[in-house]
C-alpha cells in the first residue's frame, strides 16, 4: 500500500523536538520489574509520592517480541534493547487485551521506514514522506464521513540510518481504543494529541496490534498490552487524567457521560498539555548507526 505525500507548515518541524522528547504467538507474562517497561508511569513497581498509583501485574503485559515463523522477521538486540527486525513489507501481530467492547491501551516504540502500516484494532496509523527532506511523517486513516483518508498528525521524525536501513524512531505512542464509542485516541509520550477519532468499522473486530514493515522495513522496540491507562490514573475510563479533571471540573465525568461531553473536556486537557507541558517518558533507544563510531559512548 503505497500512501500519499502530503505537505505541512514549517510549524511541524518546530516542533519536533518537543515531540520526540515529549493469535500465533502469545504475550509474555506480567513483569513486576522495577524498570518502567517503554517508560510508561503507571508500570513502575516503586513510585514516588504524589505520583500514580502503579497499575497491578495483571492488568498489562509486556510483550518478548517473538518472531513469528516466518522469513525476515528477526529478534536482535541493539544498543542493550530487545529488537524484533522485519524486512520490507513483512507483518507481525499480536493479540490486544480484553473482550470486544472493554478499553484496552497499546503502548509501543518503532522504527518506521516510508509505508510502514501500523494497525491497533480499528485504528490505523501510516508513515509517509514528509515535505522536508530526510524526514518522514506520521499520519492517520480517518473513518470519517463514511470513507478513509491519510491525514497528518503533525508528528514529523528523521530518518537515519540503523542497522543500513533508512529508519524514523517514532515517539512513545500509546493508543487507547473505545469500541463500545466507536473511538480512539493517541498519545505521544504521555502527551494527547489526537481524541475521539472514528474506528475503521472493517476493523474493529480485528482485535490485534500489527505492524506492517515499510519500504526499508521495520523495527519494533517495545509493545505493552494494558487494560488501564498505562500513562494516568482514569477511575472513570475516558483517557483523561483523573487529577485534570478534578482540578478543571471539581469531579469526574459519569462513566455514562455522552460522547461530546467527554470530547470537550479531553479537548481543554489536550490545550493544557500544550501550554503547560506534559511528562517525558524516559526508555532507552537503539542508536542510529552513525552514534556507534568506535570509541562512541553507548546507552
């Protein structure tokens, strides 16, 4: 599938950097280890005062990424992390958490080649080239009006190369699906920057993660499966912050709260995290191949 080449304001570009800091195989087991698994928050076994409350083993897993029986797809380790290699146009999946209408979150880091397709239920992202040279960009299938077309997220990432391959890293992206809504939404670190977009109604009982390597392939970095927000405590399951809500409204929306009115207030929440910022997750990443010069230091 090849997607479309589309142009954005300089302001992408901006911004970037704000950004990036910002069932054939089954899911490894709960892990309760110290280390916050991709970065997440609410994966941390130990957390400071004031924070959120950690999310029980059994509400997530983290995946060992196990390559399927198939030529070019491949398990490496780069840079001290655990990496699944998929060669140009090779898919890999895996079954998402819960039954049909339960939300359920998906957490991953990859490293995308132009075309790589990423599907999450029935959510679709894609990346494409962007109108800067030497750097791609992060796009959606919208389902709305009844139809589908790639539309820009303002997510803009350099490709380098990694392992001789042209790769983007794509920020920490975790997506959260509401098919009893008919919804979905996108978070980039622990920021929201997409709320409320329509599920693809073909694949909305599709309940896998699957990414679909691209023209120079594909590496996956780190899937986690949860069944809770893995980024904010969400007593009331609309993927708002409990603590922005009860700051902004005095309490929690009703978890029978309509559709719009759960959309306006994510909408005022996306709007604070744009002026008042959002936390980093810190994870480790594999190095492009130029940082692996000898005598370079390693993470």
């Amino acid at each position: 599938m090849t997607l479309p080449i589309r142009m954005f304001p300089s302001l992408a570009l901006m911004i970037l950097p704000w950004l990036t800091e910002l069932s054939a195989a089954q899911p490894s087991k709960p892990t309760g280890s110290s280390a916050a698994p991709n970065g997440l928050p609410r994966l941390k076994a130990v957390t400071k005062a004031g924070a959120a409350a950690p999310l029980s083993a059994s509400k997530y897993t983290v995946d060992d990424l196990q390559p399927e029986v198939d030529a070019g797809i491949d398990k490496t380790k780069k840079n001290d992390v655990d990496v699944l290699l998929l060669d140009t146009g090779k898919e890999w999946s895996r079954p998402l958490r819960g039954s049909p209408n339960d939300v359920t979150f998906a957490s991953f880091q990859v490293y995308a080649s132009q075309t790589t397709i990423i599907e999450v239920g029935g959510a679709r992202l894609g990346v494409t080239a962007s109108s800067s040279d030497g750097y791609l960009q992060l796009m959606y299938d919208s389902a709305a009006n009844g139809g589908l077309q790639w539309r820009g997220l303002g997510v803009i990432m350099q490709a380098e190369p990694h392992g001789g391959q042209m790769l983007a890293p794509l920020p920490m992206l975790t997506v959260r699906l509401d098919p009893e809504h008919g919804v979905w939404d996108l978070y980039s670190d622990a920021r929201l920057i997409a709320h409320d977009l329509p599920l693809i109604a073909a694949k909305k009982a599709d309940k896998r993660f699957t990414v679909k390597a691209g023209t120079d392939g594909a590496w996956v970095c780190g899937l986690v499966l949860a069944d809770e927000s893995p980024l904010y405590e969400d007593d009331n399951e609309n993927g708002i912050d409990d603590r922005f809500e009860q700051q902004q409204r005095g309490a929690l929306l009703s978890k029978n709260a309509s559709l719009p009115e759960r959309s306006i207030v994510a909408g005022q929440w996306k709007a604070h995290q744009r002026e008042k910022g959002a936390p980093i997750l810190n994870f480790k990443r594999p190095l492009p191949d130029r940082a692996l010069a000898p005598g370079s230091p390693r993470q």
